[in-house]
C-alpha cells in the first residue's frame, strides 16, 4: 500500500503513476507549475464585489479566542439565506484568510476553496451543547493559563483538531473546566433546552 498526501489549501499535488508492481509519487508544488492562461487570470482578478469594509484576519488560533467581524458576517449571510436560527462554519487558514473590502473572484476560491453546500437540519438542544463541547476541546490552557491548541498543550497525545465557529449561540465557556465540561449558560435567543428542536 502506497500513502501519499501532498499538502493542503491546494497550494500542491501528487502525480502518482502504476506500472505493474511499481509506483511512484511525485509531489509538484503549485507554484512552481506553470501560469495560468491569462484568459483565466484576467476572470479571477475582476472585482465582483465590494464589503462595508476589509474582514480580513491573521492567525485562526486569535479569532478563535477573540472572534471576528469576518465570522459573525459569514454567520450573518448564511442564517438570512437560510433562514436558520443557528450558522456553523469553519475557517479554513491557520495564518491569514478572510475577503478584503474590494472582493475579487480569487478571494472568494480562497476564502472558501472547496465545494460546500449550505444545510439546513433541525439539531436538539443537547446535540447542539455536545457540537459546541467538542469545538472548545480543540483548545487547552497551558499551566501559565494560556490558551492554546490542545495538541501543542497535550503533545503526543490524540487531541480534536477541527474547531466550528457557532453564530446564533450565545454561551459561557470556561477554560480551567475539564474538555467536555467546559460550556454553560447556552441561548438561543432564549436559554438552550436539552430537548427543543432548532
């Protein structure tokens, strides 16, 4: 069995080739490549729209603790398309990501650079109180207090990894509490019922 895994956010990918009992991988770096016809180029360059203002961010691990205006407007756009009363999303870019205030077709493939389906579901209230749970078990305090991803915490243990925004919730979370136990004081607008549908 042959593994490869060629990177992420599409920045590279792997050319495998099979020949009898021989394979190999090559990973090629999409930088490296060559430039795209400038057909294509000059489409992804147009402006196709323009934002109150710049909701660009830099470090997930900062708009995870502190939130954004990038999130809660992401939030804001799915819950009117939908007509949900709770938004759940994930940020793809552990350093910088976001739309500038003069968006650009490329901003969007990179602010959002994979197909995604917007879903609506009716979730209890528990469910709802468990997703957020194992959102915050992606972060831990460091003995100092710090906050911090639980794997850097925790090393060479299995710590969760994907850590969902929630909008529509509102919710007290403490940190020294162990993961799992860690969110209280959930609202929906009204207080979260365990057995309510949203």
């Amino acid at each position: 069995v042959t593994y490869v895994q060629p990177g992420s956010h599409s920045y590279s990918y792997a050319e495998i080739t099979v020949a009898k009992q021989r394979v190999t991988a090559v990973i090629h770096d999409v930088a490296e490549e060559k430039p795209l016809p400038e057909a294509v180029q000059t489409w992804l360059e147009e402006q196709i729209g323009t934002l109150e203002k710049s909701y660009t961010y830099n470090g997930l691990l900062n708009v995870i603790i502190h939130g954004h205006p990038y999130i809660d407007w992401f939030h804001a756009f799915q819950r009117a398309v939908s007509g949900a009363q709770i938004s759940v999303t994930e940020l793809f870019f552990n350093e910088a990501g976001g739309l500038p205030q003069h968006v650009k077709r490329k901003d969007i493939l990179r602010a959002y650079g994979r197909d995604n389906v917007l879903v609506t579901m009716s979730m209890s209230g528990a469910a709802i109180k468990l997703a957020i749970e194992e959102s915050m078990a992606v972060l831990a305090q460091h003995p100092n207090g710090q906050l911090d991803y639980a794997l850097n915490v925790y090393p060479n243990t299995l710590q969760p990894y994907q850590f969902d925004f929630f909008g529509g919730v509102t919710y007290t979370c403490r940190w020294d509490a162990p993961a799992y136990a860690r969110v209280s004081n959930v609202y929906v607008g009204n207080e979260l019922m365990r057995d309510d549908a949203y």
